[in-house]
C-alpha cells in the first residue's frame, strides 16, 4: 500500500479502469437466434397496406395533366409565333412602303 501524500512511488498493480461500450450481461443471442426472432415477428405482425399503386395511379394522372397543360402551352406559343411572324411581315411590307413613298 501506497501513502497517500507520495506523488514519486509507481502503483504495482494498477487499479482496473472500467471498459468502453455496454456492459456485458451473460444473455447475448446468437445470430440464428435473432434471426429466428424476426422471421416470428415478421409473421404475427398484420400486412401493412400498400398504398404505393395508389399513389403511383395518382401521380402518373398528374404528370398525365401537367403533359396535357404542356401540349396546350406550346400550341398557344406556336400560334403566338404564327401571329407574330404574320405581324412582323405586315410591318416590313409597311415600312417599305413608306420608304418608297417618301422617295
């Protein structure tokens, strides 16, 4: 035994410093036995509801309308272009004709 107030003397045996991570209890299962356990839990627990279809039936119906949405855009903007085209002619055959009148 060691006096108290000696700070120089080495400890022979060192006291036991306590180990990282959860303590060990005696009861660890083996792999095969939680497996088993969860292939048991698997089979009494109720079917859970799929409601993937569902949803993947509405978001196809909404991808559906926005493509709808889509097609009817574009026809407007191509028609828009027609217009504008159609008026941009009308403007150049105007401007040259007051340039030839002012000639």
């Amino acid at each position: 035994m060691k006096d108290e107030t000696d700070t120089k003397t080495v400890e022979i045996f060192p006291a036991p410093t306590k180990r990282r991570g959860r303590p060990v209890t005696g009861n660890a299962k083996s792999d095969a036995e939680r497996a088993r356990e969860y292939r048991l839990r698997k089979k009494t627990e109720p079917a859970k509801p799929d409601f993937r279809d569902e949803e993947m039936r509405a978001l196809r119906e909404y991808a559906q309308h926005l493509q709808q949405d889509l097609n009817f855009a574009k026809r407007e903007i191509a028609e828009q272009v027609i217009g504008l085209r159609a008026l941009n002619d009308e403007n150049t055959r105007l401007y040259n004709a007051l340039q030839a009148y002012q000639a």
